[in-house]
C-alpha cells in the first residue's frame, strides 16, 4: 500500500494503515487467525480512533 497511500491522501481520504495480526512486522497469533476476527480488530480500531462516519475498507489478499 506504500504506493498508493500519498495519492489516496492528496485526494483527501484519511488513511489508516494498520499493520495487521500475521501480516507485516506482525506475528501471526497462535489461534483465532481468522478474517472474522481480522475484521472485529479493525473494527476496534476504527471505534478507538472515534470513527463515527460510513468508511471505505480496502485491503490485500493474505495469502496462507
């Protein structure tokens, strides 16, 4: 996503870059590795960070 994140930016969306559970710098979690549960942490971050707005979620495939 390095790539796109400026442009996206310039054209004014806020962009959260998150570093996933098993994705990245990250380790991958001895259980519940799942995309619920990938989704529900996003959705924390999303509430942590005060998000009250519709958002648009764009991701990569995770390959196992």
């Amino acid at each position: 996503f390095r790539h796109v994140i400026a442009p996206l930016a310039d054209a004014g969306y806020r962009i959260i870059a998150p570093d996933c559970r098993g994705a990245g710098f990250s380790s991958k979690p001895a259980s519940n590795f799942t995309k619920s549960a990938m989704a529900h942490g996003i959705l924390q971050l999303l509430n942590t960070l005060g998000t009250t707005e519709p958002v648009h979620v764009i991701n990569h495939d995770i390959a196992t």
